[in-house]
C-alpha cells in the first residue's frame, strides 16, 4: 500500500451513517480504522478494513490506546470522522435527570474531546489532517422533550469551532456536519407516518463528510455544514 494513501478512523462506523461513511471513503481507496462499541460486527461488515476494534468513545484512556495501537499498525492518520453519538427525548427541563444529562453529554460533546486528545498530536507531528463530526441541524435553538441531547449537540458544535481556531495555521481543519432528520431504517421504523421527502439520504450525507474528510475541502474549516 502506497504512503500516500490516505489513512481515515471513522467512528460509529457499525451504524447506519458509519457504515455509509466507511463504503464512500473504502470505495475511494482510503485505508480504514473503524472503532465502534462491537467489533465483531465491523468486522463481519468490513472484512477490508486495516484495523477494527471495540472502543467506547466516552472512555478517554480507552480512546488513546486504540488510536496508539491504530498508528502503530498505519502509520499515519490523515482524516477522522466522528459519527458516533446518542440521541435521548422525553424529559422537560425541569424534570430533567443527571443521568440523562450527562449520557448525551459524554456521547455526544466529551467523545469529540477524547477524540482530538489522542488523534490531535499525531496530525500535528504529520503536519496536517482534519477532523470532522456528526452534529445535528436540532442544535441550532431549543426543542421540547430535547433537552440534554440538543444541549450535547450544541456543545460540540461549540468544540468544533473552538478547536479550529486553536488550529489555525497548523493544516489541520475541523469542521462538523449537522443533519436534519437522516433516512435510515431505525428512524423510518421510529416514525412510520412522517414524510420523508426533506430526510436527508445516507449516500447525500456520506458525500458531504467525504468532501470535508479529503483534499476536496481543504479551504473548509471551522464551519457547519447543515444537511436537509
């Protein structure tokens, strides 16, 4: 395999948007580092990959040894996709719990910060690479019953531009994705009834991570690219 191919992690790749992400960018000839809570099934899913393994996302110490082990066996890490992340309803405000509060916020906003920890200092030895992750279109103002997870949303897209700016004139972009309703299978079955016609497809929101992921986005950095 040639140096110059590039090297990508994408997380939550055993999902329905991971497993998207990881066919664009395969298909592309990238080398791939999955991570995911089961790694069995990546493995099964992507028999190709150059690394897989089990990780939960919200364990700091976790994160950094897999990547280690990750750039040990690659050598590089030219892009990462963070598309892991939890999504919880239900609770009003004022009856919202700790517990629920601080599940989203581990998934979705202390993940992104695991994530650069161990991902950050390789890029800059390499002298580049980017950064991108999965936030949500719903992180733009408050809904009801959302709190936590919008809240979580929110926070990262906060990270996201934070580290950008830390970045500057580093060569390495961060940027993040921001979706509105994706079409996949567990939300088709969640709402049965709703009309999909402004759901933003998997293939539609891989291409959109891919282009920010690859040379294609290099003039891209800091920013949300809202999907739908």
């Amino acid at each position: 395999m040639s140096s110059s191919t590039p090297v990508i992690l994408i997380t939550g790749a055993a999902g329905a948007l991971g497993r998207a992400v990881a066919q664009r960018l395969g298909g592309e000839g990238a080398r791939l580092m999955l991570l995911d809570r089961n790694a069995a099934v990546l493995k099964q899913i992507f028999p190709q990959a150059a690394f897989a393994e089990a990780v939960d996302i919200t364990d700091e110490a976790a994160v950094e040894a897999t990547v280690q082990r990750a750039l040990a066996a690659l050598g590089r890490l030219d892009a990462v996709v963070h598309v892991a992340g939890g999504f919880e309803m239900g609770e009003t405000v004022d009856a919202l719990s700790r517990a629920s509060w601080e599940r989203m916020m581990a998934l979705n906003a202390w993940s992104f910060v695991a994530l650069a920890r161990a991902c950050v200092p390789a890029m800059k030895r390499q002298g580049g690479g980017c950064l991108v992750a999965v936030s949500a279109a719903a992180a733009g103002g408050g809904q009801a019953l959302k709190g936590a997870y919008i809240a979580s949303k929110s926070a990262l897209q906060r990270l996201v531009e934070t580290l950008a700016a830390e970045l500057a004139g580093s060569g390495i972009r961060v940027n993040s994705v921001a979706p509105t309703t994706l079409d996949t299978p567990a939300n088709r079955t969640a709402m049965p009834d709703a009309d999909r016609s402004a759901w933003v497809s998997l293939d539609s929101a891989a291409d959109a991570i891919a282009f920010l992921a690859t040379p294609a986005g290099a003039a891209v950095n800091g920013q949300h690219l809202k999907l739908g």
